[in-house]
C-alpha cells in the first residue's frame, strides 16, 4: 500500500510504516488513513512509525501522529515510534503534545524487539 511516499508494510501482524521526510497536511492526513484502514484490513496487532526520514515536524503533524496512535490503541494494537530525532522529539514536547504510554525505540531493529516484546506479554497476561 502506498500514497505519493506513504509506505505501509504488513510483517507478520505488525504494519511498518515509513512517513515520508517532509510531508504536507494533505499526506499526512492520507498516512492516517492508510494506516488505520491497513490495520483494520490485517488485523495487525501492533504498528511501528518509523520518522527516521523526518528532519522537522509542524503542529499538525505531531498531532495526527499523536491521534493515530490513539486510534490505533482502539483498534487493539500497540504502536512503537522509531527512528525520532532530537529536532522532532523537541518540537513535538514544544508543542506540548503527550505520547502518553506510547513506545519508542531508536531504530526499526529495535522498535521490532520492542513491539514483540510487548505483544508476547500482553497475549500471556490475556
């Protein structure tokens, strides 16, 4: 699946998704989409955002990426954000913008050991 530079990936029952570096408000908003229609389609249990591509980040953007973990938690799936930078990760705690209980690792490898992590201990908990 893909739009313009939106990527999304099924591995297994994760989606990766790559975000494009430098996206517009309209790119963004189809990265939501495509994001929660994948997750609905597969039935993934979990989602990785790798913002490794992204030098910088605007309002708009941190919040649909802050809504789309949201969603996503409602969907039933654990969300990783890998790859942030320094200059994103300010912005987006400039912005006052919480990411709450939401993982992050510092690259796709790890965000992958991260998130089946999680997963195994939520499905031994169930």
């Amino acid at each position: 699946m893909a739009y313009g530079n939106i990527s999304v990936i099924k591995v297994r029952d994760i989606l990766l998704v790559t975000v494009p570096p430098d996206p517009d408000d309209l790119t963004v908003t189809e990265l939501q989409e495509q994001v929660l229609q994948a997750m609905a389609v597969h039935e993934a249990k979990g989602l990785i955002f790798n913002l490794s591509t992204v030098d910088t980040i605007d309002s708009f953007f941190a919040r649909t990426v802050t809504e789309t973990v949201k969603m996503a938690a409602l969907m039933g799936g654990l969300t990783v954000l890998a790859g942030m930078r320094a200059s994103v990760a300010i912005t987006t705690t400039q912005l006052g913008l919480s990411l709450g209980s939401t993982l992050t690792a510092l690259d796709v490898d790890r965000a992958m050991d991260l998130l089946g992590t999680a997963l195994r201990r939520e499905e031994s908990s169930a």
